[in-house]
C-alpha cells in the first residue's frame, strides 16, 4: 500500500477538511485532483509555520468571543428581570403564548443588545407571573435571565 501524503487545503474540502487544515490523503488523490484543482497544496516547514499561527490567530479569536459572552451574560444577568406585556384572560390566563422573539425584543429594548432568538429557550408560558429563560450567548456560555410577564394596559 502506497504512503499517504500530507497537504494544507486552501479551500474547504467536502468530507476532508476545512481551509487551512492539514490532512493525510492518498498520493493519487493529492496529485491528480487536490493540487491540480488548487484545492490544496503540499506540506513544506514554511506552510506549516503558516498553519500554526493561523490556528493561534483563529484560537485567540474564539478566546476573545468567549470573553465577549462572559461580558454580555454578566449584564443581562445584572438587569435580571425583563417585562413583556401580554393580553390576558381570565384566570390569568394570556392569549397566545411568549415566544423566543418576545423575549428578544424584551431584551432589546432594555439593554440595547440585540440577541440571537434561536439561542433563546422559553418554557410554556400561557398563564401571567416570572419565568426563567435560558440565552446561549456563545457554545459554553449560557445566560439565564427573568421574565415577567404582566397583563397590557387596555386601549380605549
């Protein structure tokens, strides 16, 4: 069997890799498509030198976002609470229900920070009172904050 041989991509591959990895694949396949195509190039000291600081620069960034979720989660957990207003039944009970994008919105106009609201869990809220809420900032931060939620004021 053939030795495998070690190439940088320099586009994302499909099943192999992403840019900037370094991968070990079959000298045919590195010859007659990878190199040839511009997909990837081979391994010599320089390139991965090149591939080295590209990992650091790209850990330092994920670093620093993890950092910036810290920062954010500890604000919306200062506020604490936030009120979302809703029609409500009797009994207390509201119509519709609160949603990822109520809370959002909540959020948005209290703080000014605008938060992703596929990151946002809601329990069921169909009744008036204080819930928790669940905000995934970042992969390995997550916030969770109070809701309120209280009857609108009727128009007339």
């Amino acid at each position: 069997m053939a030795k495998r041989v070690q190439l940088v991509l320099n586009k994302d591959v499909s099943k192999l890799g992403r840019a900037g990895d370094l991968v070990d694949v079959a000298p045919g396949y590195a010859r007659n498509y990878l190199i040839p195509q511009g997909l990837a190039v081979q391994v010599n000291p320089g390139i991965l030198k090149q591939v080295e600081r590209r990992k650091e620069l790209e850990r330092q960034r994920l670093l620093e976002e993890k950092q910036q979720a810290e920062t954010r989660k500890k604000a919306l957990e200062t506020v604490g609470r936030f009120m979302i207003a809703k029609q409500a039944g009797e009994k207390d009970a509201i119509f519709g229900t609160v949603t990822n994008q109520d809370v959002a919105t909540a959020i948005q106009e209290a703080t000014n920070q605008e938060i992703d609201r596929r990151g946002i869990t809601v329990p069921d809220i169909h009744k008036l009172g204080s819930y928790k809420v669940d905000i995934k900032l970042h992969p390995e931060v997550t916030a969770t904050v109070e809701i309120q939620v209280v009857p609108a004021k009727a128009s007339e």
